[in-house]
C-alpha cells in the first residue's frame, strides 16, 4: 500500500518532471515542424515567380533557395518533428488525464491503492512513449540503410 506522502512526493517530483518534459519537448517540435515547413511552402512558391522575373538578383535567389528547400525538407524527415510532436503531447495528454482519474478516484481508481495505480500508470506511459520514440528512430536508421545500403532496390539506378 503506498502512503498519500509517497505519492505525493512522486507527483511533486517524478510526475512533474514528465509533465514539464513532454511539454516543452511537444512545444520545441511543433515549432520545428512548423517553422520548417512554412519556409518549404514558402521558398517553394517564390521559386517560380523568380525565374520569371528578368532582375540581375532574381537567379542568385533561385540558386540560393532551390537546395536549402531540399535541405530543410530533408531535415524535417530526418528529425520527424512533427511525429515527436504528437508524440510527446500525447503522452503529456495522457498523463494529465491519468493524474484526472487518480484525484476524482473514478475507474479503477474508486477502490484498492490508488495511489500504487496512479504511479504504475504514469510509468506506463512514460515507457509506452519511450518505445515510441525509439520505434521512430528505428524506422529513420532502417530507411536510412536501406537507401545506402548496395544490395537495396532503392539505391539501384
């Protein structure tokens, strides 16, 4: 059975750092993810007009902007922000609903040591997104050595 002060001091601590953690890790990707793809949407649409427009700058502009679309496309694959997003506000979501549950004792909650529950549940979260993160990262590392890879079908001409 796990005592009001050993959970309190779990949400006061372990709990609170998740929180804070999912929050600013969802914040920092969804800036990344938007950040980056406004400036694709927008580089890629004055491509066009440049190449139209007979001004001495307008190529110099056309060669700057033509790879850095490419580039910051391929970043945002590589690092998956908006994946880590939604992933991250997901588990921010489900740990603010857990915490819910646990204080209106509802569910599973409204009998046996809710407190044990509370605490079993968040660290479930915390581990579900965890494997969801390095299933991600799996996913990037195993496209990316498929491409490189020699006997891939991808990399054959």
């Amino acid at each position: 059975m796990m005592t009001d002060a050993e959970v309190e001091r779990f949400v006061t601590g372990r709990y609170a750092e998740l929180l804070k953690f999912y929050d600013e890790k969802a914040a920092r990707n969804k800036k990344a993810f938007y950040g980056c793809s406004i400036y694709v949407i927008l580089a890629s649409a004055a491509l066009g007009p440049l190449t139209a427009i007979d001004w001495p700058c307008a190529r110099t502009l056309t060669v700057i902007l033509a790879p850095t679309v490419t580039v910051v496309a391929g970043i945002l694959t590589l690092y998956q922000a908006q994946q880590n997003w939604l992933g991250y506000r997901s588990a921010w979501d489900a740990l603010k609903r857990e915490d819910s549950w646990w204080r209106a004792r509802v569910d599973e909650y409204a009998s046996g040591d809710a407190n044990a529950l509370f605490v079993k549940r968040v660290e479930a979260i915390a581990a579900s997104e965890g494997r969801g993160w390095y299933m991600r990262q799996g996913e990037r590392t195993s496209r990316s050595a498929e491409v490189d890879s020699p006997d891939s079908e991808k990399s054959r001409p």
